[in-house]
C-alpha cells in the first residue's frame, strides 16, 4: 500500500493548465490536470471521497478562472452555497496558486444510481455562486448567479453564458479512490464572437468524448488526447502554466486579522490571559499567540 502510494505521489507532478486556440483564433479552448492539488486537498481536509470530488471540481473551475487573471496583484475567490450538507465552499485562484476549505468536508452520501458520486447532492442546488474577481487596486468585480444543478460543470459554463457573455463548454472530473486520487482536470471550450456555426457544430457533435474526463485522462496522456478530441480543427498551445495548491498565510497575516478585530475585543481576549489560537481554513496551520504577544499587538494597533 505504501508503495503504491509512493507511485501515486510520484506520477503526480504533472499539474498544470494547456491554453490553447482552434481554428485559427476562433475558439478558445483550455485544458487542465489538477490531480496533485485535488488530493493535497483531499488530504488536508480529511475529506471524504465525494467531498474531495466536489472540492476537486471547484478547484480546477477556479484555475481556469485564475490563470485568465492577467495582472500581478489579481486573484479571484469563487463561493458555492448550495444549501447542501457540505455547507459553503471557497476556493481562491492566484494565478497558478489554488485553495480550497469547506464548511463540512467529512460529508458522506450514497453512490447516485448511476453508480457516480452524487457531488450534486452534497453541494445542493438551492442557492448561488459568487465569482469575486480582486483587481489589486481598481474596485473587484462580483458576479453572482443561481446554481442550476451544484455538479458544478453546467454551473460554471452558466456563469460563463450568463455573467461573461461568452458561451462556453465545461467538463470537470475527479477520479477518486478511497482515498487515493487517481485523476482529475477540466476542459473549457469558449467560442469567441464571430465563430461561425459550423465549428460550433463540431465542437457540439464531439463533446460525447470529453464527457468523461478524468477517465479518458489514465488511458492516455493530454497532449494525445487533445489531439484525438480536436483533429483537423487547426489547434495550437498557446501557453502552458504550472497549476499548485498553495496556501499563503503567514503569522502577519493572521496578526493583522487580530488587529481587525479592534481594541476591545482583543483586550478581552488579554484579561482572559488564555491567549489565542487562530487556524487557517485553507491549509490547517495553526498561529499561536501569548497574551504577551497579544498586548504588543495591541500597542502596536493602538500606534497605527
Ligand atoms: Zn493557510
């Protein structure tokens, strides 16, 4: 088991997201593997294999969202709340840099009849999802829209449709086993303005193949099958960027979350003389503070 496990660990190096064009320019396509970062999560949050499934798929929904994010100081935080037994999920997109939490992790549910994990029914479908895109210093950008069916990939290829206008094709996998993930990634298809109908047509007659993603990708490697799913339709790479989970908290981070919690809150937690213990939500790293380090935080917030 160990060994195998070894294995797993080591043939899951390959994360990243392949942008791509069909037809000269007149489709955009892109095309992840997240599989690392899907069990990085897995394993961070203990979470059960239909709950790695649904933390899985946002993941690599908010990568496609994030690498798009062109300046430096941009980053975007996609919300689910589903009214679903796994609570509210977030994932933040930095780029290459991907995390996810989510209120209940642990949530376990019956196979659907198809013999799926019923991610629909963990997140629910009584609710909405939130895109905030940060813009570093101009005002963020908030898109909101019901969900349709909390299995995620319709629900982002409706956000696409509906909040950027732009018509799109989502197809998002995870492989879980036990607790092992065997694959997962995305596939995103944006015909831009302009794009006559018959590669429309195409891309609709050949979407069957993309159906099953995480599948198809243990039998064969991306670059095969991208080139399997779009022969003779002109497709050229782009780009490619090294995709991650990474959690960027730090002990000054969580400082200034004390300091934000103002003077009186924080000289409460002081005459307790417990001290506190903050957690992060994203990677579980736990900051401790002394109520000696407490009071310096407090002279310094009072400084400021
Ligand atoms: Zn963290």
């Amino acid at each position: 088991m160990e060994a195998e496990r070894k294995e797993l660990m080591e043939r899951r190096e390959g994360d990243e997201m392949i942008r791509m064009t069909l037809c000269g320019g007149q489709v955009r396509v892109m095309m992840c593997e997240t599989t690392a970062m899907v069990q990085r999560a897995a394993d961070i949050h203990n979470a059960t294999p239909v709950c790695t499934a649904a933390m899985g798929r946002l993941m690599t929904a908010t990568s496609m969202l994030s690498v798009m994010m062109k300046g430096e100081r941009e980053s975007v935080t996609v919300n689910i709340k589903g009214g679903g037994p796994m609570g509210t999920l977030t994932a933040v997109g930095d780029h290459g840099d991907i995390k996810v939490c989510a209120d209940d992790p642990q949530v376990e549910l019956p196979l659907r009849a198809d013999g799926k994990l019923d991610v629909g029914g963990a997140i629910g479908k009584d609710g909405f999802m939130t895109v905030i895109k940060d813009l570093g210093l101009r005002e963020p950008y908030i898109g909101q829209i019901e969900l349709v069916s909390g299995e995620l990939g319709i629900d982002f290829a409706n956000y696409y449709t509906v909040s950027e206008q732009s018509p799109s094709l989502v197809a998002l996998g995870v492989l879980v086993s036990g607790d092992a993930v065997l694959k997962a990634g995305g596939l995103l298809i944006q015909p831009l303005p302009g794009c006559p109908d018959e590669v429309i047509d195409q891309i609709e007659l050949r979407s069957p193949m993309f159906a099953d993603l995480s599948r198809e990708m243990t039998f064969a490697p991306k670059e095969e099958l991208l080139e399997d799913w779009f022969r003779g339709m002109d497709l050229q790479v782009l780009d490619r960027t090294p995709l991650r989970y990474h959690c960027s908290c730090s002990r000054h981070r969580m400082e200034k979350a004390l300091i934000s919690l103002g003077r009186r809150e924080l000289n409460t937690i002081i005459d307790e003389d417990t001290g506190a213990e903050l957690g992060c939500h994203f990677c579980h790293s736990k900051y401790a503070f002394s109520t000696a380090d407490l009071r310096e935080l407090l002279e310094k917030a009072t400084r400021e």
